[in-house]
C-alpha cells in the first residue's frame, strides 16, 4: 500500500475535502427528504474548499506550515462535526437508541445504576466531566508537544492521522444516528455534583450542534488513538495521555453520554484504526523526528 504520508498535506489537502465532497453526494442523492439540503452541502462544500485554500497557503508559503496544516485541520474537523447536526437525523430517521439500549441490557449485561450508583460521588462526576470536556484539546495538547520539540514531521503525521480517524467516525453517525442516553433516558437518580458537571454539560454538550454521535465512541476510539500516538514519540508525557484516555473512557459510560456497544465498538475502531493507519502512512515510531522543516513542507 503506498504512503500516504508522502502527500505535503494529507488533511486539507485530501481527506477532509474528498469526504465533504461524499457527503454532498451523499445529501444531493439521498431519497430520503432531508430539510434544509441547500443549505446543507453549502455549508459542507465550503468546509472542503476552505480545506484546499489551506493547502494551496502551504503549497505557496511553506512556512506557514507548522501553524496552517493541525489548526485549520482541527477547526475544520470541528465545522464538520457541527454540520452533521443539521442532516444525519434525516438520513435514517428511525430511531437506533432502543436497539443499541438492548445490546447493552441484553447481551452485556450493563445497566448504569448496577455498575455505578454505589460508588457514585459529587468528586467522581466533576472529575470525570472535566476529563470529558477536554477531549478536543488532548489532541491539541499533543501537537504543541512535537511543535515545542521540533519534531515537524510527527506533528503532520500525527495531524494527518487524527484527522482521518475522526472522519471515521463520522462515517458511523451516517450509519446508526443515535442519541446518547442521558438525552432520552430517565434514570432513578441524578449524578452527584459540586455544580461543575452542569456547567461543562451545558457549555460542551447541551451547545453542541451534533446529538446523534454516540456509534461509535469517538471519545473511545480517538482518546486512545491519541494516547497511542504519545507513547510511540513522547517521553515520560505519555503517561499523561494514557491516564487521560482511560479516564475519558470510563467518563463516557459514568457521565451516561454512550452506551456499552458504543464504547467496545470505538476501542474495536482504534484497534483496527493503529493497524490501518500504520500501512497507510508507514510506521509512527522509525518515523524521522528531527526533519527539516523544509524538507517536510
């Protein structure tokens, strides 16, 4: 399989715009009615064209790189995730919450209230809402960490390779659009807090666009293929990163935000998604750190 990673910008320059380039043909040939559909692609259409703006910025003034290439990639992947909140719910608008409500109580066995209530406490839930809400970040976090220590060709690597994986996962919402359960479900008793947790619930997910995301896990899936990525090209920090995938992990079933399949399902996705993305791109780990910047641009 060739290496992708030989692309100057694989981001903007190729994935992000050829799947908001699907997408559009996705909403222009649905038959399902999807309301707003105009407006819709325009929105998605323009994310890709600002997408290979960006890389025609690079192409012209390489040493906007550094800066250009993982920001706009990671606010571009923030605007689509956002759009998908206006079409997905039309695409298959049949309900998937009970089905994937009777994967978890049937075949897993998992019930909030039996696997959690009984160690449930105000400390627990804010901590866990804090690790939850700083998701987009961890990814940004990682970044400044190559940039900090040159390591340029890493940093669009890595870049590269987060932005795929999230597309991915996009790909799922399209698939089983689902809610999480904390939108729908009434549980016998509500989640001890200080008050930190309703305030990062309104301010990272009631504002949300986008509330049919729960297949898979994206926090399952790219928490951990972030976490992965530390401990092939960081020192001592990666420790960081993996304590915070596994916290954010547990946070996702605790916080009442996925269900059990979705969380499997997302750890299955990261599995599949290191073996992919190592063919793909080549090896993360033997990839040279210290490259000029010039001769990665």
């Amino acid at each position: 399989m060739g290496n992708l990673q030989e692309h100057p910008s694989a981001s903007l320059g190729l994935f992000i715009p050829a799947f908001c380039g699907l997408t559009c043909s996705l909403l222009l040939l649905s038959p399902v009615p999807i309301q707003g559909v105009g407006l819709s692609v325009f929105l998605v259409a323009a994310i890709g064209v600002v997408a290979l703006m960006g890389e025609q910025a690079i192409q012209r003034w390489p040493s906007s790189r550094p800066l250009v290439h993982p920001l706009l990639s990671a606010l571009l992947i923030y605007a689509l995730y956002s759009s998908l909140g206006r079409f997905v719910p039309s695409l298959i608008p049949e309900d998937r919450e009970w089905f994937l409500l009777a994967v978890d109580r049937r075949f897993l066995g998992f019930d909030w209230e039996a696997w959690f209530q009984a160690w449930a406490n105000p400390w627990v839930t804010d901590g866990l809402q804090a690790v939850y809400a700083s998701f987009y970040f961890f990814p940004l976090l990682l970044g400044l960490a190559f940039a900090f220590q040159r390591k340029w060709a890493v940093l669009y690597a890595v870049t590269d390779r987060v932005i795929l994986g999230f597309l991915l996962t996009y790909c799922g919402y399209f698939l089983v659009p689902a809610r999480s359960p904390n939108e729908f479900l009434e549980y016998s008793m509500p989640l001890p807090s200080f008050g930190l947790q309703e305030s990062l619930h309104t301010l990272f997910v009631e504002t949300s666009f986008m509330k049919w995301d729960c297949f898979p896990s994206g926090h399952t899936m790219m928490s951990a293929f972030v976490a992965w990525c530390a401990w092939q090209r960081l020192g001592r920090a990666r420790w960081l990163f993996v304590s915070w995938s596994a916290l954010t992990i547990l946070a996702t079933l605790y916080l009442r935000y996925h269900y059990l399949v979705d969380v499997l399902v997302g750890f299955v996705g990261f599995l599949l998604w290191v073996w992919i993305s190592e063919r793909l791109f080549g090896r993360l780990r033997e990839l040279e750190a210290a490259a000029p910047l010039e001769s990665v641009t």
